[in-house]
C-alpha cells in the first residue's frame, strides 16, 4: 500500500490511498469466501465450494461492491495507522480508479486531531488554598438544623423577620409587561430573611398578611445565574396565602440528642466541624486539579476540529433542555427569555466547548504520555460498586451496556492521569 499525505488544514487532511497487488488479491479472496457461505452451489455443502467456482457463481456487480467496500475500509484504517492520524469524523472518500481486482486507488478526506504540543506540565504550578472552617460556619449549620426541627404556627398578623409565608407570585418585564418565565410560583414557602430568594424580595414582603397583595420592582444582580436577567428589572405581584411564626428550637445538649447520636452539643459541633472540613477537602482538591489542567491548558497548542466543538456543544444543550424539562419551559420559550435565536445561543456556548474539548484532549495526551491504562480489573470493580449502589434491574442492564462501559473507562483514565499530574506537585 502506498499512502501519499496532504495537510489541508491545521484538523483537516487528504489521503491518496493506492492498493498493492498482493493486498487486493488479500481483500478479495476475503470477500469470495464470505459471500461463498451464503450460496448454494450444486455438488458442494454449504460454504465447502472451491473459491474458483464461488466467484463464478457469484454476481460480479456485487463483488465488486463487497470488495471495494472490504477494500477502502481494511486500507484506510491501516493508512491511519501508518500517518499516526487520529479521525474524529466520518471520512469522505472518492474512488479515483479501479480496475477489478488488479488496480484501487481512492482519495479520503477526514478532520482530525492535529498535532498537540503540551508544555513542560510537571514544571507548571497552581495554588492550592483550603478554606479552614470557623465557629460563624459551624453555627450556620447548627442554625439550619435547629430551622428544620422549628415549630411553624399560623398567624393572623403581618409577616415580620423570620416568618414564613406561603406566596403566589409572578414576574414580568418592568418595561414591556410581558411574563418571564421561571419568574413565577404558587404556594412557595419562604422564610424572611434566610436570604434564599433574589435580593431585595423578601424585605418587601415583611407587614403583608394573610390575603395581602403587593407589586414592586426588583432589580437583579449583574452575577445573576441566567444571564439574560441580569441587571433586569423584573416587575413582581405577590399574593400572601399563610404568615407562620417560625419558633426554632433552642441548640443545647438536648438539641443534640435530638438531631443525631450525640451526647451533647460539643459532640455535634465536632460532628459538623469535620463534615464540612471533610466537604471543604474534597471542594479544594477539585478546583486544584481543574485549576491545574486550565493551567496547562492554556500553554497547550492544538487545532481542535470544530466538528469536536459542535458535538460538545450538542451535549451542553441537551443537558440544559433537559433541566428546562424539570423546570416546565421549553426550548423556544427560554430561547425567546433569553433573547436569542438557536444559532446565536450555539455561538454563545462556542468559547466554553472548544475550552472543554481542548482540556480533554490535554488529558488524553498526558495518559498517552504517562502510559496511563486502564486495566479490565479495574473496570471490573468500578462496574460491581456501581451494581451495588443500584439495585434496580433497569439500571443494571444499563451498566452492562458497552457505551457505559465506554463511559466508565474514561472517566477512571481521567481520574487516573489527574492522580499523576498532582503527584508531581505534592
């Protein structure tokens, strides 16, 4: 086989793919021999006809077909071999000449990964700041413990801080009137000044009673989580449908009993200290290791093919039609909130997938480099923890699927070569 190579882009290239005698006299007899089982010629048991006679009998259009077919495939994935070209897109492929069973040549184009050129990874460095746990933390969940166990009591009075009342309550668009969706709710708790709902709404509902009905402005953040909110003036009405005095209970060593198996309220503290030192850990550790691949990330040369792009950004947007699902709003409606078409909310995400992408083919060449492997021993356990956490049948015959076991190796060799990037550094 001879393969001439030309780079049309930096993720874009063409292969010229000639087939050597012996190759094609390979491919073909391979191919007499499969399609040999599936006839029945006079004087011979199935599939035990000689391979002379077989193509005889066969039809020539078809074993062409069948050996080009046979042919392009066995060749191009030896082309790839041979170049070092790592596809990530289905090739397009033009036969340029062929006569039957002496002569293929064919040209392939295919994106692919280009060349990546990692910086000195084991020099590069990130810091690594651990919150340390105070007693104002340990006492704000000391203080939710005691809200959940509080006692809530209806009141025919005006909601004052720390009630909780139950609200209607819709949103719209200070200047055009029209509705925002998500912006809406009924019968919703919220206890006044927990500090859950957007600033500056909960003080406005503080002296409305049972019935009340109240409009008012709210201004949201500029960090706002959905973007096109932020800085948004957002016209509210609310209706008050209960006002409860919530009476939470007094955190003392009887508190603790009460919570969990402490003795007393020292336990409990010590209790809540290592929980959220233990949370606090592991929340450090993961910002370190993705601080330190966007680290290396950003000293990485690669092209990425933008088919790559477009696919992770296929994946982010069904996650999120997925969460709208939860949320009740369809795609067009948070499209239309968002202010947007389709393209331009694919755009948008652009910046965010090519970064993704590039961290994961940043990884993928670390592993190749460290020789980082993932054993059927390994993969083994993962499965038999999983099957352990999920009894369900459904969910078993999902972890046995080949695509989840795909899935799983990726995510152990992502686990495993992030393991040998902070051993360099600890």
């Amino acid at each position: 086989m001879n393969v001439k190579k030309e780079k049309l882009t930096d993720s874009r290239v063409k292969l010229t793919i000639t087939a050597d005698l012996p190759e094609i006299t390979a491919v073909k007899k391979d191919v007499v021999k499969k399609l040999g089982r599936e006839l029945k010629i006079q004087g011979f048991r199935a599939g035990k006809a000689p391979d002379n006679i077989v193509e005889k009998s066969l039809d020539q259009h078809r074993l062409q077909d069948e050996f080009v077919d046979a042919a392009v495939n066995k060749l191009y994935g030896e082309a790839l071999t041979k170049e070092n070209i790592r596809p990530v897109d289905r090739p397009e492929v033009n036969i340029t000449r062929f006569v039957p069973f002496t002569t293929l040549e064919y040209v392939v184009e295919v994106d692919h990964i280009g060349d990546i050129t990692l910086p000195d990874y084991k020099a590069i460095t990130v810091e690594k700041n651990a919150l340390p746990v105070t007693a104002k933390d340990v006492d704000g969940v000391l203080d939710q413990l005691a809200l959940r166990e509080a006692t809530k009591d209806k009141v025919d009075r005006a909601a004052k801080l720390t009630d909780e009342v139950w609200i209607d309550f819709a949103g719209v668009d200070a200047k055009t009137s029209e509705p925002i969706n998500g912006a809406d709710g009924k019968d919703y708790p919220l206890v006044l000044g927990s500090n859950t709902f957007i600033p500056g709404f909960e003080p406005e509902l503080i002296g409305l009673k049972e019935g009340s009905e109240k409009t008012f402005d709210i201004v949201f953040p500029a960090d706002y989580s959905v973007s096109s909110l932020q800085n948004k003036k957002v016209s509210f009405t609310v209706t008050v449908k209960q006002v409860k005095a919530v009476t939470k209970s007094k955190i003392d060593d009887d508190f603790a009993k009460k919570v969990g198996p402490f003795k007393s309220l020292a336990e409990l503290k010590e209790d809540v200290k290592k929980q959220l030192q233990s949370e606090r850990s592991r929340e450090t550790q993961s910002k370190y290791e993705n601080d330190l691949v966007l680290a290396i990330t950003a000293k990485t040369k690669v092209t990425i093919p933008k088919v790559l792009v477009d696919e992770q950004i296929d994946i982010m947007e069904r996650d999120e039609k997925q969460n709208l699902v939860y949320r009740g709003t369809t795609w067009d409606e948070h499209l239309k909130a968002e202010g947007v078409t389709a393209e331009q909310h694919r755009d948008r995400n652009r910046d965010q997938a090519e970064n993704l992408v590039k961290m994961g083919l940043v990884l993928s060449e670390i592993a190749e480099k460290e020789h980082v492997t993932v054993s059927p021993e390994e993969l083994e356990m993962r499965l038999q923890i999983l099957k352990g956490q999920y009894q369900d049948k459904q969910m078993q015959a999902e972890l046995d699927k080949p695509e989840n076991s795909r899935n799983l190796v990726n995510q152990i060799l992502t686990e495993k070569t992030l393991a040998k990037l902070v051993s360099y550094h600890s």
